[in-house]
C-alpha cells in the first residue's frame, strides 16, 4: 500500500456517491462522476484531500432493456479489488441502537507515489441489525427511512472514522450535495466551544457546500417526526430551519457552511433565488481530463502538448494542431464506438455518417425525446441536409416511470423508422460506454429544459475529444458556447416560457440548426468543422476541468 502522510491531510470530500473505475458500483450518474473525477484531479494536483462515501454492493442498478423496449432493473455486482478493509470501526446513534461501521480503503495514486485515500463507509456487520446491514446495498432507495439512515452513516460516521483512522489535521470538510449534511451536526456535537453562536461559527469556518440542482425534489426532505426518531440529539431548536414540519438537508448544509457555492454561473443564478437568506458562490464544474480523453486523442496531445496532463490549461495549445491530425485521431475513436455497436447488437454503422450522441438520465426535464419530436420533419433533413445515425444510451431510476416512458419510446420510434434513419439505444450506460460516445459521436446533443440544467458534465467530456456542443443554453453551455466555434445553440437563454410552448420552439430551432447549419458544415465544409473541433478543445476542454475547478476551490473556498 502506498504511504499516505495523515498529519498533511487537510480537506475531507463528502459524497454520496464517488465515480472511480466502472467496476467499484457506488455510483449512480453524474455527481458520483464528478466526485471521482474531483478526487483524480486532488491526485493529480497532490493537494491533501481525501474521500469520504458510502459502500454499495447492490449499486443503482444494471440496465436491460427488453424486446417492448422497456427497462428492467438487475442488481448489478460489487468488487472490492483494489479495497482495502481497515481495522478501525466506530458507532453511530440511529434512534435507540448503536451501529457500527467500518470503512474500506481505496487509493488514488498521485505523481510523486503517495495515496490519495477514499474510504467507502460499510455497515454490512456481524451485530448490526439486518435493517442496518442493508445500508450498504442499494444506493438512492425511495424511502426516506432508508435514505436518512444512509445520510446519518455518510455524514457522523464519515466524520468518526477520520477521528478513529487517526486524520487530525482536517480543516475543510467539503459538502458535495445535501447527502453529506449531517457532517455538521456531528463537528457541532463535538466543539467544546461553549458560547453556541461561537461554536456555529466554528463550524462554518470548517465547512465548504456544493449545491447541485435546481430541481426542488433533488433536495432531501424529511419529515421532523422521522428525523426526531432517529436523530434524537439534533439542535433543531438551534437551526430555526423546520418548515411545514420538515427539514431540508440543503437548509441544514447552508446554515452550517461558510462557504456556498452553485455549479456554474446560471446555476448560481437559481439558487440564490431558491436560498435567498445565503451568500452562493459560483464554481463551474469540470472533467478530470486524462480520463476522458481518448487514447487517440491522448497520443495526439502527448505528441502536440506535453505538458496537458499536468497542466489542463495547455490545451488552449492545441491550435497548434493541424485539423487533419485531429480529424484522423476522431476518425479512429469513431471507429471503436461503431465496432463495440456491432459486437453488442450487430448494426452496421457507417464511418463517414453523420452521428448525434445523447446520453443522459432519462427524466422530464432533460427532455430526452426533443429530437424525435417531429419525426416526419428529422427523415426529412435526413433525406434532403445529409444522412445521420444517431446513438443513445441512459438509465431511468426505477421508480420514474415518465423516464422509462421515454425509453421505451425511443426503441418504438427505432423499430417504426428503421427504413428511414439509423438509431441505435446502448443498454447499461456506464463509464466505459461514456468514454466510447463521448469520444465516438461527431455532436454532442443536450436538451435541458431551462434553467433546471445545474452545470451538466458530458458535454465538456466530448470537447476534450474533439467533438462540438449542440445544447440547450443552460447550464456549463452558457459559459462554454462561442458560436461555430464550440458548437451551437438551441433556441435563445430564457426560462419563462410554458414548457409545452418552449419544447414546440426548442424542436423547431434544433431542426433550423441541424438543416441549415450543421450538416452542411459537416457534408459541405470539412475543413471548416474540422477548425470548430479544434476549437472545441483548445476553448472548451482547456478550461472545463476538474484542474481548473479545484483550483478555484483551493483560493475561494479552502484557504
């Protein structure tokens, strides 16, 4: 095991969820990308952070879709290569019983050897009761019960197992997402500083919270009866935060972080709405570059930049790129996406066709249906603009049936125009089918309905691969859109319309762009979209990094 030097260690990153490699299932999606991603670049950087989750062997789910195109949910499988389990175990209060928990290492290793560590929290124990062993099973269950159960073992016992494991020197704890909020009440419950605005103080100088949605049912709530049931020492009366006899972790987070911040300049702009009585911040997110850039393209940038691993930045270098190069280095990317298509579902792709990639969580707002929405108009641009194939992947959560809907009527439009345009849905999207499509497509499509769009991260994952942005203005998008240069917009930057009169709009406006603007630029002017991929990198992936993002993090919000 490489060294880790306990006393230097400085920031514990709380998440739920933590994206490492596809095979570690204690992710769902895009914060637990982010969170990995986040971790990676600290690594990389050899800043003195460390990780804090929550071990689950069920995972979300693994993906299957069967023949009525309908998604069916598998239990996928846990393996604990490269973990470690440690001998330290502490206990946590969850209403009358003690529980226990102990943790599981993982090493992140940086430049000069030593071990960025991230610990996955397991209450799966010999003496726990069943009910709390299963808190180490599924991730992001329905019931409250057990999602608080969850965020009482992520946010007390994450902050007992750095005491027991002997990290002393803590300074920031960074709050990714109201999951981790109960971090607090545990700092709180510790201070020895008696005057209580003192101690709030105290803790606010500690704390760091990332807020990551716009979307009100993504902030937890609990009802105070439940949460006095199994949390029986909160200083409610303290935090003056229960309304309509609830608590909102997000409220809970805020009260007791010094430091707030929303995930890009938009999102900033809706949270300070939704949280009027704090100060939000703004830090757009990034991707961890080195893993999201393609072997082809981290060849071509090995060879062109030299020093874009250890410095994001140098990718505005990549001006000095001939086009051709970057088209050769797509080409072959796109090539690999195409093979593993027909290896998994044996449709023949074509090299030389145009192809859209969407891949998203199918849920309402993320309007994962806009561009079938008037099927009759996209065969025709098919037929009269240029050919197009286009590739989709994403998961539902089990219990959103409008996602599932979706989904399935993606595989019905599929069947029914076979005969007129190429579409294809990959089954159990993942970090590695993500690497494939971002890096395989030719556009990267985004259909947010505005502004619930926090930052949104795949988009940034395609520019460092050179491939264009075609998205709603939401989002990263708004800072990352230079137009035919990055990519291209849908519609303008609005978020008053009815949704119904916005999708009819936001359809009408995608179709304009992709007859008029896209295909041609792509069948017509090769030299010309070869310049906007270079572009893309050089703008877009230069600066929307996790490298860049941290180090926002460290000047604003650690120092």
């Amino acid at each position: 095991m490489q060294e880790i030097n306990k006393k230097e260690i400085k920031i514990a990153y709380f998440s739920m969820e933590i994206a490492l490699e596809s095979w570690i299932k204690s992710y769902s999606g895009g914060l637990g990308v982010l969170a990995g991603d986040t971790l990676k670049s600290a690594a990389d950087l050899q800043i003195p952070m460390l990780g804090i989750t929550i071990l689950n062997k069920k995972g979300f789910f693994k993906q299957k879709i069967n023949k009525e195109g309908e998604q069916i949910e598998v239990a996928d499988n846990f393996r604990y290569k490269k973990l470690k389990k440690m001998k330290e175990r502490v206990s946590v209060k969850i209403g009358d019983d003690k529980v226990i928990v102990q943790a599981w290492q993982y090493c992140l290793i940086s430049r000069n050897k030593t071990c960025l560590p991230i610990y996955f929290l397991d209450t799966d124990i010999t003496g726990n009761k069943q009910k709390y062993r299963d808190l180490s099973g599924e991730l992001y269950k329905a019931d409250p019960t057990y999602r608080l159960m969850q965020e009482i073992i992520l946010g007390r016992a994450g902050v007992k197992i750095l005491s027991a494991l002997n990290y002393n020197n803590i300074n920031k704890y960074h709050l990714n997402e109201g999951h981790a909020a109960l971090a607090t009440v545990e700092l709180y419950s510790n201070s020895s500083t008696k005057n209580i605005s003192q101690r709030v103080k105290e803790i606010q100088e500690k704390c760091v919270f990332t807020t990551h949605t716009p979307i009100k049912a993504g902030h937890d709530v609990f009802p105070i009866s439940l949460v006095r049931e199994l949390q029986k020492d909160l200083p409610l009366k303290l935090l003056g935060l229960i309304k309509s006899a609830e608590l909102n972790m997000t409220e809970l987070a805020l009260y007791f972080s010094g430091y707030v911040n929303g995930v890009a300049f938009s999102h900033q702009e809706v949270s300070a709405k939704m949280f009027p009585n704090h100060y939000i911040y703004s830090v757009t997110n990034g991707v961890h570059s080195s893993t999201w850039t393609s072997k082809e393209f981290q060849k071509l940038f090995d060879k062109h930049i030299p020093t874009w691993r250890s410095d994001n930045l140098s990718l505005r270098n990549a001006f000095n790129i001939s086009t051709s190069e970057i088209w050769q280095a797509h080409q072959s990317a796109k090539q690999r996406l195409l093979d593993y298509i027909y290896k998994k579902q044996k449709e023949k792709l074509k090299l030389n066709v145009f192809t859209i990639g969407f891949a998203r969580r199918f849920t309402g707002y993320k309007r994962s249906t806009l561009l079938f929405h008037d099927m009759a108009e996209l065969v025709r641009i098919n037929k009269s603009a240029g050919p197009m194939q286009i590739i989709y992947a994403g998961k539902a959560h089990p219990r959103d049936t409008d996602g599932k809907a979706m989904i399935k009527e993606i595989h019905r439009l599929k069947e029914v125009y076979k005969k007129d345009i190429k579409i294809i849905f990959l089954e159990n999207y993942d970090m590695e089918i993500a690497k494939l499509m971002t890096a395989g497509v030719d556009v990267w499509l985004n259909t947010p309905l505005p502004p619930n769009e926090a930052s949104g991260t795949s988009g940034m994952k395609a520019a460092h691969n050179g491939v264009p942005h075609f998205s709603t203005l939401d989002g990263w998008w708004v800072e990352g859109f230079v137009n035919r240069k990055t990519g291209w917009s849908i519609g303008d930057r609005r978020s008053t319309l009815n949704p119904k009169e916005l999708n009819s709009k936001d359809a009408t406006n995608l179709y304009n762009k992709l007859e008029t603007r896209i295909l041609p630029r792509y069948y017509k002017h090769p030299h010309n979209w070869q310049e906007t991929m270079r572009y893309t990198i050089a703008i877009n992936a230069s600066f929307f990094n996790t490298q860049r993002m941290l180090q926002q993090y460290i000047q604003s919000a650690y120092l």
